[in-house]
C-alpha cells in the first residue's frame, strides 16, 4: 500500500500548505470568518457542497445503501433539497444581512436580547457536528494504516485544527475546493463505475437482491419524513451553512451557486446508494453497514485508485469537520464570551486583534471537539443530538422572523427555551434515536412561539424599519452588537 500511503500524505501535506497560504489573506475579522464575503459562483458552489457532504454523507450514505437499497438515498437527497430550499427562498436576504452569525440576525430582527440563548443552543449543535466528523477519522486511519482510534482522532482532528487556525475561512474554502475535486473524481467518477462492474452491473444486483432494494421508499415513510423534519429543514438555520452564505460575493452568487451545490448533493445521495447496494451483492454477511465503504474500497479498488477513494472519505469528513469547528468558535466568541464579558462593540475595533481571538477560540474550540470525540462512541447519537437541538430549538424563532413580522423577541426566546428543554427531556424518555422527541419538540417550539408572541406588544417599528433595510441591502456595515429596543 506504499503508493496508496503516498496519495494520502501528500494530500494532509496539501491541506496545511493551504492553511499556511490562507493565513496571508487573513487580514481581518471578515477574511478570517466569511472569506472576505467575496467567494464567486464556482468556489462558492464547490464550498458550499464539501461542507454539507461529510462522513455522515460519504460513509454513512453508503452504509444505508448498503442496508435499504436505492431508497438508502433519502438522508443525503433531503440534504441536497434543503441547501436547494436555502438557496432558492433565503440565500439572498442571509446575505444581505452581512452578518456573521445566526444569533446576529435574530438580533437585528427582534431587536436584541435573543443572542446568548440562541447562541448557547447553536453552539452546543456546531460543536456536536464537528465532534461527529471527528469521530470518522478513526473509521479511514484504521483502514489506511491499522492506527488506534485514539490517535486517529487526534491526528485527523489536529490537521484540521491546524489550518483553520491559521487561515480561518480562507483557508478551509481552499481546502474545501480541493477536498469537492477529490470527492467527485473519487466517489462518482470511480467507485461508483468500479462498484458496479463489480458488482456484475445492475442487471446482476437486481436478480440477487430482494425487490425492495430496488423501491424507491423502502426505507419507510416515516423515516423519510424524519429526514425531512431533520435535515432539509436543519440545512435551512445551521451556523455552519449560513457561514458558507455569509462569504458569497453577492446575491446571484448565493442564489445560483447553492442551486448548483444542492443538486449535486441529489446526484451524490443517489450514488452512494448505488454503491452500497453493490457491496451488498458482493459482501451480503457484513457485521455492520457502516463498514461497507471501507470494505469495498480495501478490497475491490486498484492501488492508487483506493488511496485516492480514500482521500475523497478523508476530504468529506475534513470539510464538515472545519467548517463545523470555524461556526463552533465563531458563535462562542461572538455570541456568547463577547456578550457575556460586556465587550461587544462595533466592528471599529482593532481587526487583527478579532483575528487573534478567533484563531484563539478556534484551537480551544478544536481541543474540546479532539477530546470529546475521543470519549464518545456512537456517532449516530452524537449527530441525532446535534440536529434535535437545532431544529427544535431554533427552526421556529429564524423562520418565523424571516416570514411573520408579529413574532416578538419574548415569543422568540420562549420557542429556544421550550423547545430546547422539550427536546432534551424527550429524548431522555423516548431514547436518543426515537422520531418523537424533534416531533413534539418543534410543536411545542412552534405553540410557544406564537402564543407568547400575540400575547406579547409588536416589535418596535423602528427595529422591523431598520430590519428591512438590512434585508433590502441598503445597510452595507456588518454589526456585531445587538440591536437595541427602543422604548
């Protein structure tokens, strides 16, 4: 495996060159958080489609493949049509906004006071999906060189941490354009074709497997909905993807290059499926699902060619693993130490000392993901936790400031509080992984919202007047301070 070992160095050297390289461009706290907000369509796109397709995507995708069929799809096609929903209906206003964080934008729409809360539950979300995707590391280093999931962990998640403290965003959009070149040469354009053949085409696959791998809803429409309710919406309020939104150069570019990444996304669910469908054919006794993609790619793929599959699963689960941990550090710094110390203050400040402490919150930020990945097991659980939070915590209150103008900042902190509560002690008493407790969470978040918000005086109307120029665009300057209320 030395040529296969080869591939994989360069490619981790790569990633700290340009970390290293991004770092030169990292001049202020807008180049170091969103990139200078000046991505195009094409970076932008490419970007935009690593951070959503991480190990869950790649690995798990393939895995569920591997146990559903074709309709083992639907997690990562629900993926694709919430950055297409994103893209379609919101990207533009986000953008406009020229904030940095969600917590901001529910700020400037009610008119301050929802920060902290926000922020503590977004946290707790971008911190769950980095350690997630740190997890994955130990998955490919065991196949690659038999290492100790300790020191995979701590060696993967090391690389990361190192260029993202270096450059910031600046750096992971580079990485991330390399790492949406690998995965597409290395998943679509070669494990797929080579799977199928080897799988002895679909005619083969279709005569050995049972008819329901083969239906377009076998995996059940419960399921299906679950994903929906959890991921396409979920897509629609993570700080890890409005971060992406944040860096575009202008509208159309937020409009039309998330089109793009979101049907990619399409393309990439169905092609993991396909995948895991033809490693059932070839290794129908697997112990676990989770295990097809390093099977397949250790088993059946060339040397050289599986270095470089491998790398495209390292390059997904790097991707989502940075961009998680750059909103990880961004909400605590901004939305929750800033406020909580007293220090928030316009953006006259001194921008290299923003960028110093962004890079400071980001390697604690990186140190805390490394070591609860090490003593969490079951990235299922980690991930189920993380979207619960998100969506039952924080769909109500962003949605409903983007589309009911009556909400208020008490209805919108009351939909954060009860649906937050609800969703951790349902989960406490349905189980982790049970559909009830983001069912009941978000409609109790939702009653919450509303009812507290008619019971409750209107949003001043100088605070909705400034809130539409902002989405209007006609205020240009980013804002780091709450809005605040006027009597």
């Amino acid at each position: 495996m030395a040529v296969d070992y080869t591939v994989i160095v360069v490619y981790l050297a790569g990633m700290l060159a340009m970390g290293w390289w991004g770092m030169r461009r990292a001049k202020s706290k807008s180049d170091f958080l969103v990139a200078g907000r000046r991505l195009g369509p094409v970076m932008y796109s490419g970007t935009m489609a690593a951070i959503v397709l991480g190990g869950a995507s790649t690995i798990g995708g393939v895995g569920l493949g591997y146990q559903y069929g074709l309709s083992g799809a639907w997690m990562v096609f629900t993926i694709g049509l919430g950055l297409l929903a994103l893209s379609v209906f919101f990207s533009a206003r986000i953008a406009r906004l020229k904030v940095y964080t969600v917590s901001e934008m529910l700020d400037l729409r009610y008119g301050g006071r929802a920060g902290v809360i926000s922020g503590v539950v977004m946290w707790a979300y971008t911190l769950m999906l980095a350690v997630t995707s740190t997890i994955a590391y130990a998955t490919i280093f065991d196949v690659l060189f038999d290492m100790n999931r300790t020191l995979a962990i701590i060696l993967g998640g090391s690389i990361v941490v190192a260029y993202s403290t270096l450059g910031g965003m600046w750096s992971i959009t580079l990485t991330d354009m390399v790492q949406f070149v690998v995965k597409t040469v290395g998943v679509l354009l070669l494990l797929l074709p080579i799977a199928v053949v080897k799988a002895g085409g679909f005619s083969a696959m279709k005569a050995k497997l049972p008819t329901e791998y083969f239906d377009p809803l076998g995996i059940g429409g419960e399921t299906i909905f679950t994903y929906v309710l959890i991921y396409t919406f979920g897509m629609l309020i993570g700080q890890d993807i409005w971060q992406r939104v944040f860096t575009a150069r202008n509208d159309t570019t937020a409009r039309w290059g998330g089109t793009v990444a979101g049907t990619y996304c399409l393309v990439y669910a169905v092609a993991g499926a396909v995948i895991g469908t033809a490693a059932k054919v070839m290794y129908p006794k697997l112990p676990s699902a989770d295990t097809a993609f390093a099977t397949i790619v250790k088993d059946e793929l060339p040397v050289g060619v599986r270095g470089l599959v491998l790398a495209a699963a390292l390059a997904a689960v790097m991707s989502t693993s940075s961009g998680a941990l750059i909103a990880c550090a961004t909400v605590a710094n901004n939305d929750i130490w800033s406020r909580l110390r007293g220090a928030v203050k316009r953006d006259a400040g001194d921008d290299h000392d923003e960028v110093k402490g962004n890079r400071v919150f980001i390697l604690v930020m990186g140190i805390a993901v490394i070591c609860t990945a090490i003593a969490l097991n079951n990235v299922v659980e980690a991930l189920t936790v993380a979207y619960n939070l998100l969506v039952a915590g924080l769909l109500v209150p962003i949605l409903g400031g983007l589309l009911w103008k009556r909400g208020t900042v008490q209805g919108a902190l009351a939909s954060v509080v009860v649906g937050g509560v609800a969703v951790i002690g349902l989960m406490a008493s349905f189980g982790i992984l049970a559909n009830e407790p983001v069912y009941y969470g978000l409609l109790l978040s939702l009653a919450a919202y509303v009812i507290v918000s008619l019971a409750t005086p209107a949003t001043d109307a100088a605070v909705l007047a400034a809130w539409r120029e902002r989405l209007a665009g006609r205020d240009a300057e980013p804002v780091s301070e709450p809005v605040p209320v006027h009597q």
